[in-house]
C-alpha cells in the first residue's frame, strides 16, 4: 500500500520540506511539495495524492481554512503538524476533517506511523469490509459479534455503538466533540463517554490499564488502533 503512496509535504520552509522528502523517499513514499494553502488546494484538485501532511502556519492561508475547502470536494487523508501545547488547534483540525496529527517537534518513526494509519483509514473506509480484524479483535458489523482474545465478547448497546463508530474510522483519531455528537446528539458529556470507553476497554483488552486496541489522545479523543 505505501510503497505506491504519494504524499504532498505542506510547509512554508524548504529545509523542513527537505528533510521530510528525504526522509519519505526512504520509507519508498513518493512526494509532492506546496509552499503555500493554495498550492495545496491545487495539486489535491488535480488528483494522485494519496495524504496530505500539512503544516497548520502556511503563509496564504490559515491551516484551518486549508482543511476546510479540501472538505469541501476531496476525502484524501489529512495529517496535520502542530506544536506540542497547541491541543486546541488539534481539535479544531480534527473536527474540520482532519485524520491525524503530528506534534513538533517529532520523530520520524512516528510520523511514518501516523501516516500509514490515515492510508489504512482511507482504505477502511472504501472498503467497508463487514468483519473488522486488528490483532487478537474482531467486529462482525453484520451479525453484531463482537470477538476478543479468541472469545466473544458482551457489549451493551451504548458500548457497542462507541465501538462501531471507532471501528468504523479505525486509525483516525475522533475527537470528544465528534463521538458526543455521533451518539449522543446535544446531551452527553465527557466525562460520560470516559466510563463507556472505560467499560469496552475493560471488556476487550487484556491490560485495560495499558489498552492496544482503544487509545487515548489526552485531551482530544480516542483511536482505534489497527494492527496487523
């Protein structure tokens, strides 16, 4: 899957969009660079760009705004970079259609990692398989089983849905705004989804205190991890 992808490198500075050109070409990644929001906007446009890794502090146009018009006509994945503090541009590019984040400063491995997830998020999305399968989890989305660890598992309704919708954006970070308003319209709090996803992970991980499948971006939401 990667060694096909191409990724367009967003970032006002050329030693930065250098070392990330690099960087890709390693890991087999093609790449496309922009200087600028609209360059973006364009070269999506134009089609053959399988992730977008956007810098929020393009010099045109707020990254923000960036988001939003792709949004506008385009699914490609989007992962964003952001200083460390900045949690709450995190959740604002996430709730605009952003896939993912990279805190600054980063590792590489990270990245890279970041980067797959939202290719297999696109792919989960296209395909829409009706059994989910990461690691030692399985989700039959059409008879409802839910399978950990070789054994099947008993989720309330409520549990169950958190689930679904999590399996079904399975490497994409969702925010706490986004799960309230998918499940719970305008009630819900957060605290609330806490014990729900407190519950399911009790029910589906081995380590409920150290979670592989449901993990926690602190102070932004949750992902759901896909393992091989």
């Amino acid at each position: 899957m990667t060694n096909a992808a191409t990724v367009l490198i967003a970032d006002d500075e050329p030693a930065i969009r250098r070392l990330l050109r690099t960087s890709l070409a390693a890991q087999s990644f093609r790449t496309l660079e922009a200087a600028t929001g609209e360059d973006v906007i364009d070269l999506v446009a134009q089609g053959g760009v399988d992730v977008v890794l956007l810098d929020l502090g393009l010099p045109d146009l707020d990254g923000m705004a960036v988001i939003a018009r792709l949004r506008q006509t385009s699914a490609v994945p989007i992962v964003v970079l952001t200083s460390r503090e900045d949690e709450r541009a995190k959740v604002a590019a996430l709730d605009l259609g952003a896939d993912d984040y990279v805190t600054k400063p980063f590792g590489m491995a990270e990245l890279m990692a970041r980067l797959r997830a939202a290719l297999r998020h696109r792919l989960q999305q296209e395909g829409a398989a009706p059994v989910f399968r990461s690691g030692d989890l399985s989700v039959d989305l059409v008879h409802r089983v839910v399978m950990a660890g070789g054994q099947k598992v008993h989720l309330s309704p409520r549990e169950y849905d958190i689930l679904v919708l999590l399996v079904k954006h399975a490497g994409k970070v969702l925010t706490h705004r986004y799960i309230l308003g998918q499940l719970w319209g305008a009630g819900g709090d957060v605290q609330q989804l806490r014990v729900y996803v407190r519950q399911v992970r009790q029910k589906l991980e081995t380590a409920p205190e150290q979670p592989r499948h449901i993990l926690t971006e602190t102070g932004v939401g949750y992902r759901l991890a896909v393992q091989e």
